[in-house]
C-alpha cells in the first residue's frame, strides 16, 4: 500500500475553536489516551512567526514569509506528557508561548501564501493510528474529510476565567474585564478574517465546554468516535 493511501485511511479528529476552548489540553489528553499523533497547527503558525524574526523577514512580506513557512525546520519532540517544539536545533517550547509570538502569529496566519505553504505540513501528521487535529481550520479547510469534527467552543467569560487562572498560577495578575476584552477581540479577529475565517464546519459537532469538566470533555469525545467505529473494540 502507497502512503498515500495509508493517510488516507488514517482516522482524523478536528478539534477547533477559539482561543481558551481548552482545545490544547483536551487534544492532547484525547491523542495520549488513544495513542494517536497529535497536531498543534497554532504551533506552526507560532514557529512561522518566530523564525521570520530570526531571519529579519518582514511580516509585511507575505512571499517571503510563506517561503520561511514553507521551509520550517521543526521537530515536536514527546517527553513525558508535554511536547518540545524544536526550530533549526533550538528549543522554542516557550518562546513560541510569549505574547510577542502570538500577536505575529495572528498577523501571519492571515496571510493566504502562508496557509497555503502550511497545508501540506499539515497533512503529513495524517499517520496511523490516527491524529488529533487542532486549530481554527482543520474540519473546514485542512481535513475536510475527517470522519469527526468538533468544534470546542466556551463562553467568553469562562474562557476570561480560565486565562486569569492560568495567568494566576503562572504569578500573574489581570483583570477580568480586560482579559474579557482581549478574547471578545481576538473572536471578532479570527471570525471575521476573509481566508480561512474562524466557523464550525457544516458537519461538525458544537461542543460547549462552559459547565464541563476537563475529564467529562475527553470522555464525550471519545464517547463519539466508539459511536463512529473509529476506534477498535475495547
Ligand atoms: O492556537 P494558537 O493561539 O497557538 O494559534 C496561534 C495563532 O495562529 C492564532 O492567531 C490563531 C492562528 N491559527 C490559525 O489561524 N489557524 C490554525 N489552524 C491555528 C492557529
């Protein structure tokens, strides 16, 4: 069999949603219980970000940036229940996490020469046994045919709850109204962008994440790939 035809065969989820879903944590919870491969598609666009810096590329040069893109040089390293994200041998796992790299992020991952330069990177992580998919548009652009698409989504102020907890443990103080703010603007961003625009897919299952449990959202989600057949008897 060609691997062309084995990707094809292999079972995808696609997780998407805003920013604060929780759609990091249950994704990668979701691919560790299933051992399957796991996509980090925000990770790319961060990396794409990070290297134009280093190579004084503009983010104003949208053919330049998607030859930077086009030509990463990453590895995601698993270590013990966390990923290391490698860029040209050097460690980015935090780098990539700062605010700085994710204001350039969204300001690349506007760009239609660099989505398209991502696509195919993107569709490599498409292995046996599978692959959680995660990002804003992996069931309506990346992976069309996925056998199950969620879209995870919260309400804005739990999301301004979730990152103020976040912020808090990582010794942060922020105001809820502001935090609230930034994510209300950061939807308006992602939903309005004329290419690959932040929205469920046609065929997806809307997930709301406001009133559940981290644990109950990994065993709903795995609760409907059993009812799809995608996952082997138990
Ligand atoms: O999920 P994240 O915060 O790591 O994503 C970083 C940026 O990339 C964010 O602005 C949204 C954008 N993104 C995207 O446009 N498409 C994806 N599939 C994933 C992320």
């Amino acid at each position: 069999m060609s691997d062309s035809q084995t990707n094809l065969q292999a079972p995808v989820l696609t997780i998407d949603g805003p920013g604060g879903a929780g759609k990091g944590t249950i994704s990668r919870l979701v691919a560790e219980r299933l051992g399957w491969h796991l996509l980090d598609s925000g990770a790319l666009y961060r990396l794409t970000a990070l290297a134009a810096g280093k190579h004084d590329v503009s983010l104003d040069d949208e053919a330049s940036l998607a030859e930077v893109a086009r030509h990463l040089e990453v590895m995601f390293v698993a270590e013990g229940g966390t990923t290391r994200v490698m860029l040209e041998g050097s460690d980015a796992t935090t780098t990539i996490r700062t605010e700085q790299v994710g204001d350039a992020a969204s300001r690349v991952a506007a760009l239609p020469g660099v989505r398209e330069a991502l696509l195919s990177r993107q569709r490599d992580f498409r292995q046996p046994p599978g692959l959680v998919a995660d990002g804003r548009d992996m069931g309506t652009v990346v992976f069309t045919d996925a056998p199950l698409k969620i879209f995870l989504t919260a309400s804005a102020e739990e999301r301004a709850h979730r990152r103020q907890a976040q912020l808090r443990e990582a010794g942060v103080g922020a105001s809820l109204s502001s935090l609230l703010k930034e994510i209300q603007a950061r939807d308006a961003r992602d939903m309005q962008r004329s290419v690959a625009p932040l929205k469920p897919a046609e065929d997806a299952i809307t997930l709301d994440t406001t009133r559940l449990t981290i644990p109950e959202v990994v065993d709903r989600l795995t609760e409907l790939l059993t009812q799809r057949g995608l996952l082997p008897d138990a």
